[in-house]
C-alpha cells in the first residue's frame, strides 16, 4: 500500500511497504525507472514505520521513523 504522497521539486515520496524492506520512504518522479526506495532504515524486512512526511522548503523532506532501539527519530 502506498501512503503520505509528498510533493518535493519535480519528485514525489511517499511509504510503501514490501516483503524485502517492509514500510520505508520510496521516491519518483514520475517514472517506472525512477521510482526507487530512499533506504532500508531498519535493514531487511524490519519496518521503520516513516510518519509524518514534510516538505521543507519544496527542497527538503522530513519525518519520523522508528530506529533500531524502537524510538522515533527526525530524518
């Protein structure tokens, strides 16, 4: 399932979930070939469970996601 679109520049991220990465932060702009995961956070099928997606200046995105430890952190 695909979530929390978030407009950047010219790309849009947003969460998906796979059985790989679980849920991370995904990007594109508009294109199969561009449309790629940002990073695995928590490596493997571990989710970081991202929340809270914000465009910072149409230049920048923020959010939370879960770290290794299970705490909420600012990406």
């Amino acid at each position: 399932m695909v979530s929390q679109l978030t407009a950047v520049g010219t790309r849009v991220y947003f969460t998906a979930w796979t059985a790989e990465s679980g849920e991370e932060v995904w990007q594109s702009d508009g294109t199969v070939a561009t449309t790629l995961r940002v990073a695995d956070l928590l490596a493997g099928a571990t989710s970081s469970q991202p929340r809270q997606l914000t465009r910072l200046d149409n230049t920048w995105l923020a959010f939370t996601a879960r770290d290794s430890a299970g705490q909420d952190q600012l990406w």
